[in-house]
C-alpha cells in the first residue's frame, strides 16, 4: 500500500501591506473598545436573547447610517465647489475628515459592540440549549429503566 503524503495548505494573502497593517490596526481598535466598554461605569448589561442582539443590531446600524449620511452631505458641498473656483474647498474637504472620523469612531464602536453581543448571545443560547431538555429527554430522565440482566444465550454468543 502506498503512502498518503501530507500536504499543508498554504494561504497567498495578495492585499497590500498597508491594506493589512490597516486591518490590523483596526482589530486592535476594537479589543482596545470593546475592553473601554465593559470596563467603564456605564456598561451595558448581558445580552440574554436574539431579540436584545437585533435591538442592539438596529441602534448601531442606525448611528451608521446617521455618520454615512454626514459624510454624503459633505461630499455634496465639495461637489458645489467643483464648477465655482471662488468656493472654498478646503472647508468642504475638512468637513469630509471630520464626518469621516467621526464614522471611523461609529463603526469601531459598533463592532466593538457587537462583538460582545455575540460573546453574551452565544453564551445565553449555549445555557439555555444544555438547560432546556427535549419532552423525550423529560420523559426518559422521568422513566425508571432497569438493566437487563445476561441470559445464558448472550453469554455463550459472548465468548
């Protein structure tokens, strides 16, 4: 019989490298956000269901959708600047900065959030799966079984 060879799979990451030291940069972002959130007076409370995740879910979304919007808007004042050279651009590209940091903020916030709703959901939902018996697994818990005992048939097919 031949021998199976082993292979190790091998993975060609084709970003560029600022691309990954920004990727990077911001998952540590968010574990620096995330460790702020449960850490300041103020922390939320355990996520107990898939309900208070959505609700959660929907906030956050909507906050990004706020910070998204500000920086259209802005966008849309730097357009105006393009056909009149007297408009000052300069104001509209710093308006364009500061909305975008302000939903580069958002956002790391949100995943930082999310990313505990998922650690709480998925605990609740762990916890309420091993709590939560099937009506079988009552019913067989509720029986009262007895070990069979070894008939002489058994034992001789045994040996």
């Amino acid at each position: 019989m031949k021998k199976k060879e082993e292979y190790e799979q091998m993975e060609l990451d084709t970003r560029k490298e600022l691309e990954v030291a920004i990727q990077d940069l911001t998952g540590d972002a968010v574990s620096t956000a995330g460790e702020m959130i449960l850490s300041c007076g103020e922390a939320p409370t355990a996520v107990r269901n898939r309900h208070e995740a959505f609700g959660i879910a929907m906030e956050r979304l909507a906050k990004i959708k706020k910070a998204v919007k500000a920086i259209d808007g802005d966008t849309s004042i730097l357009l105006g600047t393009l056909p009149d050279p007297n408009y000052p651009a300069i104001e509209a590209v710093s308006s364009i900065c500061n909305s975008t940091l302000t939903a580069a903020s958002i956002m790391i916030e949100a995943a930082a959030e999310m990313r505990r709703t998922l650690r709480d959901l998925y605990e609740a939902e762990n916890t309420a799966r091993n709590q939560d018996a099937t009506p079988m697994e009552q019913w067989v818990d509720a029986s009262t079984f007895q070990e069979a005992e070894a008939t002489e048939n058994n034992e001789t097919e045994d040996e």
